[in-house]
C-alpha cells in the first residue's frame, strides 16, 4: 500500500510541476522539458494523463513531432490524448490529420468534447460544411452537444447559411436543447442571424428584426453582442438602428464605438464619424488604434486635413507607450493622410520616425510618391525596399505608367514576372496604360492575349484600360468593341469611351453614347462632363456643348471648375467665338489660372487675333513664367503673320529666362520596336532613305495640289530654305519610315508630343492620296486619320 502511495504522490507531484508550466512560453517549455527528463532519468513510468499534459504542452509549444512522437509510443491512446492531437492538427490546419485521428477512435470511446475538438477544427478552417456534418452525424450517433457544441456550429453556420429558414431551424436547435441560456451560445446566434442578414437572398429587414428580437430578449449583454448587432446594422445600410442601439448602451465598450465610425466611414459620412469620435472622448469611452485609423482614414478621405494633423498631434501627446499593433496601424495611416494632401515630406518624415515598418508602411509611402509624381524619388525609394509583394511591384508600374515613363514601366513589368510574380489585374492594367502612353499596339495586343488566357478580361480595371489603350493607339473601333463586351461596365468605362469617340472627332457619337448612359440611369460626374466638352469642342459642337456645361449645375449639381470653364473657352475659341470665351472668362465665380489664358491663347493662334491673343500671353507670362508653350505660340503668332522682329524679341525673352522648348518628337511602331524621331533627324540609322524617299513624295504630292505652307517656318529664310525646313518635321519622318517599312496596305499609325503644325497636317493628307493608305496621327490634343486626301477632323482642330 506504501509503494502505491508513494507512486499516487510521486505522479501528482509531477503533474502540478506540469500545470506550472501553463501558459506556454520559453522558460516553461523548458521547465517541462526538464521534468520530463527527469521522469525518464527516475525510471517513473507515465500515466496518462501526464503524458496527455505532456502532449498539450509539446504542441503548444510548437514541438509537434515530440507530441505526435509521445502520442505513437502509447499503446492505447485515450480519449483525452486523442482530442488533444485533433486540437493541434487543427491549429496547423491539417484537418486531414485530424479526421484521420477522428476516425480511427471506436464510438465507444468518444465523448462530446471529442466531437467539439473536431467541429471547432473545422468552423477555424473556414470549413462550415463539413462543421454542419459532423455535427449532424455526432446526433445520429446519440452523443448530448453542449454550449460549447452550439458555439462552434453556430461559427460554421456564419460561413453557409444564406437564408432565413436555416437561421430559424438553428435557432429552434439551440432552444430545444436548452443551450440558450449560455452567452457564448447567444452570441453566436445573434451573428449567424447578422451574417445571413447580408446574403441577397434573403430579406435582411426581417432577419435584421429577428437579431433585434433576439438581442432584446437576452438577460445578459456583454460588449461583443453589442458591437456585433450594431455591426449587423452597419453592414445591412441602416445606420439609423446602429446608432439607435448605440445610443441606448448601458455600458461604454470602444469596441461598439469603432464599429459605428467605421460605418459611417465606409458610408462616406465623414463629418458623423468625426462628429462620433467627439462624442466618445467627451464620455470618456476607451479608443484604441482601430479608434484613431478611422477616425484618420475619416479626415483623410473627407478633407480635414488640419483635423487630421490635430488627432496626429493628441496622439502623440497622450498615448505614450504604444504596442507594436498601434504603431504600425495608426503610423500607416497617418502616411496617407499627408501624402492625399501633397504633404510627401511630412508623410515621409512619419515613415522614417516609426520605430516598427512592416510591407504596408513601405508601400503607403510608395504610393505618396507615385501620387505626387515624384517618380525619380520613387523609383529610389523602390530600389531600395526591403522586401516587395504584388502591390508594390503593381503601384511602380501603374505609377510609371500614368506620369510618362511608358517603356520604363513595361520593362518593370516584365521584370516582376522573372521575379515570380504572377500579374494580377492592377499590374496588366499598368502595363497596359505603359502601351497607350507609347502607342504600343503590338505589345498592347500581345498582352490582351495574355489577359484574355489568364482569365483577367472580365474585371473593370483591366477592361477600361484596354478602352484606353485602343483608342490611344488609334483603333477606336477596337476600344467601341471592348466596351460593348465587358460583362459589366462602370462610369469609368462610359467615360474612357465617350472620351475615346471624342479625340477621334467623332463628336456626335460621343454625345449619343452619353445620352444613353443617361438613359441606363448612371449619372455623370466631373470626368464625364470634361469628356464630353472636349468631344464637342474637337467637333464643333458649339450649342451642345453650351448645353452640357450649363446642365452640370442645374441638373446635376456639379458646380464647373476650373477644368470645365478651361474646355467651355477652348470650344468657343476653336470656332472664333472670342466674344462668347471671354464672356465666359468674365462669369468665373474665380480668379482666371493658367488653364484659362491657355486655351484662349490657343484660340487666338488658330484665328490670328493677335490683341487677345498678346493679352493672354502677357497674363500666362506672370503665372506661368518658365512654361515653353506660351513663348512658343506668341512666337508662332507673330510669324504667321511675318513680324520677325517680335519673334526675335520673343524668344530673346525665353533665353533670358532660361525657358527651354520642350523639343518636338514624332514615333511609330514597326515590328515590334518603336522607331523615334526628331526634326531635322541625323541619329536614326535609316535617315537618308527616308529623306530620299520624302523628297519623291514631295515630287508626287505636287502634282496633285499640294503647296508648303511656309507660314508655319519660324525663321526669316529663303522661300527654299523654308520649303526644306518643313519636310524635316518629326512627324513627316516618321510617316515616311511607317509607309517604307510597312507591308502594303497596313495603317501608318503615328503619335507626335506636341501639336501637329498646319502644313504637315495638310501634307500628310496629300500622302494619304498618293500612296493609297490610311494615316493615323495622334498629336498632343486629339487623332487624326488620314485617308484619301481626308482628314477625320474636317480640317477643325
């Protein structure tokens, strides 16, 4: 009886030195690794439920192959044991493990928390099915479920249940067996009714009610079933009965609070989330760093950028010791906050103060740069990033694309998949953009093939991008058959096509296609109206575009900015209507910017109203000092009409201002490979050919009509030498090269940086006759297609 005692002691003794040993952390995983060295070196054999502790602590303590190796070495495991390895294989996410383990246990063996290991395994895995089976099955087999059953099912029916005939048969479940008296049991039921509550199957007003019916009933609330209806109102639109149970908690969790500001957040009520937050600090309501990050994100997306810098300056003067959590959400936020308002140092000053970074941290300052199109800063700060995931690689690459750095942006894309990235939408959607900044239709086709494998050609983002880039590239008929064949469109996509039809002239396709989406019931926004102003002014459309520029406020409460009064002077310029233009300029509820004098100043070189046009010149002079095109277009004006002296005076002034013209450029694709041309070109390999094969064109072209206008030579020279000086346009050349290297028959398609000057426009028309083939030329403002003797542009741009 003494050896039994002692032996009862010696295992009781060693089981507490076990349980010391709990919660796990390095000093009692190795505190339980010397007691089990201990026992072996004593000879003690284990019992049971030693070795079961042993087992929990292993596991916990991430030493799994020790607690699988503990578990194989008993000959006849117990239930205990088995449910504790069913609890681990699940938390890696080995269900299959698991079940196996499950399944090899007799049914005499069983007990209820077995079960619940095994239905708990599956509701963390996301697996709600196989939750709802076992469950099931666990009843057919007579076993009672517990609080803890209903707990977990309930967690799987979340991911399922999709109406309201499932949440009731459940709820009549927990009644019948009596579970509903647990809070735990409660609160899952309450959020199962939530969750389903925002399936579009069903009515989320009556089970919203149902939720509401329950959580009236219940004696007990803690802060979670609180939070979680509050939630459910949130998710299902009604934040008028979020707010109600908000207002009418007994108690003051911060939990329920974050749930309401993100709500309005999410909603878009800005000053309510501000206004809440207020409110909460006034009563003392405990915030946390999902407080601040909304409350942030709020002045951030609302336009409180000074607010945003007063809760930047509360924190850091009340929340002195910060987590590792609180620190990287709020810094992360913080960093878009001043980089939405341009304020990049301060953003980056943020970044380099933050104690902890993580690969959000690295990317939100990217993005400021991309933003701010700081792409020199960008690019350096990319180098030198620590680690990159899919969404730098794709900010980079968008970036690059949208501020002009097209071939750079391709090059990145390309290195990214030898890097092992695997392009998701966003990232083809860059690269797409990159081929409509260099009119790189082959490779742009090439990756649409690309797209269209991967399964990618369904989403809006890359769908839009292709609109752009078809039209950019010339083929608006191909951007027209993108757009009917997304599955889904957004006001992106009517916009990208209205303004697609627009720079190809088609003005009145333009303006019908936005006329049905008016009928589709999608209302404009500041984009479409600019999109559609400039389809008119590109065609003309004088009465119509009055019409659309005065139905944005009356109609739609858009008041016009500066954007759109700059369009409404470009229209009325373009068809000499300098009266009604600066009737327009006179109405502005503000002062006139540069956009403004720019277009009339443009205006003004088309029709040679030369008074008006030196009045704008003078006013982009003060604003705008070191901008080439304003010296440029006076300079054009006084040389048409043959006053040299105040060309010389004008560009004397550009010198001694130190303003260098942005140097005209011309290129076209040919097998694959962009060609570049400059005026007066010597670099180009081919350069002679081309001239030689210009000067026959020119010979050709004569025949038929054509005369240099040599108004558009910007020099006092010999009526000769001005004749020479015309047919080394960028442009000319790069036609010449598209029409030698192209196979016969094939589109010459174009794109030039700046505007095409008057005598290559006329020019390229006559060679559109002579050889027989289209010309598609894209200068800086709209296209132009070539095709017998013909312009697209009826001679109007």
């Amino acid at each position: 009886m003494r050896n039994v005692l002692d032996v009862r002691v010696l295992a009781n003794r060693y089981f507490a030195q076990l349980n010391l040993c709990c919660p796990q952390n390095l000093s009692s995983y190795s505190l339980a690794r010397t007691v089990h060295g201990h026992v072996i070196a004593s000879g003690f054999k284990l019992r049971g439920h030693i070795v079961n502790r042993l087992i929990d602590i292993y596991w916990k303590s991430s030493d799994f192959v020790y607690a699988r190796k503990l578990f194989d070495e008993i000959p006849q495991p117990d239930v205990i044991a088995r449910t504790t390895l069913i609890t681990a294989y699940s938390a890696l996410g080995n269900l299959k493990m698991a079940r196996e383990i499950f399944n090899e246990t007799p049914l005499d063996m069983r007990d209820t928390v077995f079960y619940n290991a095994m239905i708990t395994g599956y509701s963390h895995m996301n697996d709600g099915h196989s939750a709802i089976e076992l469950f099931r099955a666990m009843r057919w087999a007579n076993f009672q479920p517990d609080d803890f059953t209903f707990a977990s099912v309930l967690s799987a029916s979340t991911l399922i249940f999709y109406d309201e005939r499932q949440c009731g048969q459940m709820h009549g479940t927990v009644v019948k067996f009596g579970i509903e008296i647990f809070p735990a049991v409660l609160n899952a039921l309450l959020s199962v009714y939530v969750k389903c509550a925002s399936s579009p199957l069903v009515s989320s007003s009556s089970l919203m009610a149902s939720a509401r019916k329950l959580f009236d009933e219940m004696p007990k609330r803690n802060e979670f079933i609180w939070t979680t209806l509050i939630t459910g109102y949130v998710r299902n639109g009604d934040l008028t009965g979020a707010r109600e149970i908000l207002d009418t908690m007994t108690e003051q969790p911060g939990i329920a609070w974050n749930a309401m500001i993100s709500g309005y957040l999410h909603h878009g009520l800005f000053e309510d989330a501000l206004t809440l937050f207020r409110k909460m600090r006034l009563l003392g309501v405990q915030v946390d760093e999902s407080t601040y990050t909304s409350v942030i994100s709020a002045c951030a997306d609302g336009g409180f950028f000074l607010l945003g810098k007063q809760v930047h300056a509360y924190i850091l003067k009340n929340e002195l010791n910060p987590d590792r959590d609180f620190l990287l959400s709020v810094g992360n936020t913080l960093i878009t906050l001043y980089w939405k308002y341009g304020k990049v140092d301060g953003a980056r000053k943020i970044f380099y103060e933050m104690p902890v970074k993580d690969i959000i941290t690295w990317n939100t300052l990217l993005s400021g740069y991309v933003n701010a199109g700081r792409m020199e800063e960008a690019k350096s700060f990319f180098a030198q990033m620590p680690e990159k995931n899919l969404l730098t690689w794709t900010v980079m690459i968008s970036g690059l694309a949208q501020n002009g750095f097209g071939e750079q942006a391709l090059k990145l894309f390309n290195q990214m998949k030898l890097d092992g990235y695997e392009p998701n939408d966003y990232a083809f959607a860059g690269a797409i953009t990159a081929c409509s900044v260099l009119g790189a239709l082959e490779n742009g086709r090439q990756l649409h093939a690309q797209i269209v494998h991967l399964g990618h050609d369904s989403t809006l983002s890359v769908g839009n991008a292709m609109i752009t880039m078809y039209a950019r590239c010339g083929i608006v008929e191909a951007a027209r058959t993108m757009f009917l064949t997304m599955p889904f469109v957004d006001p992106v996509s009517w916009n990208s096509m209205i303004a697609a039809l627009g720079q190809h002239g088609h003005g009145v396709k333009a303006i019908e296609l936005y006329e049905q989406m008016l009928k589709e019931g999608i209302l404009p926004d500041r984009r479409t109206f600019l999109t559609v102003l400039s389809a008119c002014s590109h065609a003309g459309l004088v009465e119509e575009g009055n019409r659309y520029f005065n139905s944005m406020l009356e109609n739609y409460g858009i008041a016009p900015g500066e954007d759109h009064y700059a369009r409404m002077i470009d229209l009325f310029c373009r068809a000499g209507k300098f009266s009604d233009a600066k009737n327009v300029i006179d109405s502005m509820p503000f002062e006139a910017r540069a956009p403004i004098w720019e277009a009339l100043l443009a205006g003004c070189r088309t029709h040679g109203n030369m008074d008006l046009g030196i009045e704008a010149a003078e006013k982009l002079f003060k604003l705008i000092p070191q901008h080439d095109g304003t010296y440029v277009l006076l300079s054009n004006m006084y040389a048409s009409l043959g006053r040299w002296n105040d060309v010389a005076r004008t560009r004397k002034l550009m010198r001694d201002r130190g303003v260098k013209k942005e140097p005209a450029c011309s290129w076209t694709e040919v097998e694959n490979k962009v060609h570049v041309f400059l005026v007066d070109d010597t670099v180009h390999p081919e350069v002679l050919s081309i001239y030689n094969y210009l000067e026959k064109l020119n010979l050709e072209m004569k025949k038929i009509g054509y005369i240099p206008d040599t108004k558009y030579v910007l020099h006092d020279m010999e009526s000769e030498h001005k004749e020479y000086a015309l047919s080394t346009h960028s442009e000319k050349l790069a036609v010449a090269f598209g029409l030698m290297k192209l196979p016969q028959g094939a589109t010459v398609r174009v794109f030039k940086n700046l505007r095409i000057c008057g005598d290559c426009h006329n020019a390229i028309k006559f060679m559109s006759k002579v050889v027989g083939r289209e010309i598609v030329v894209r200068d800086g403002k709209r296209f132009h297609h070539f095709k017998n003797g013909e312009c697209s542009c009826r001679n109007y741009w």
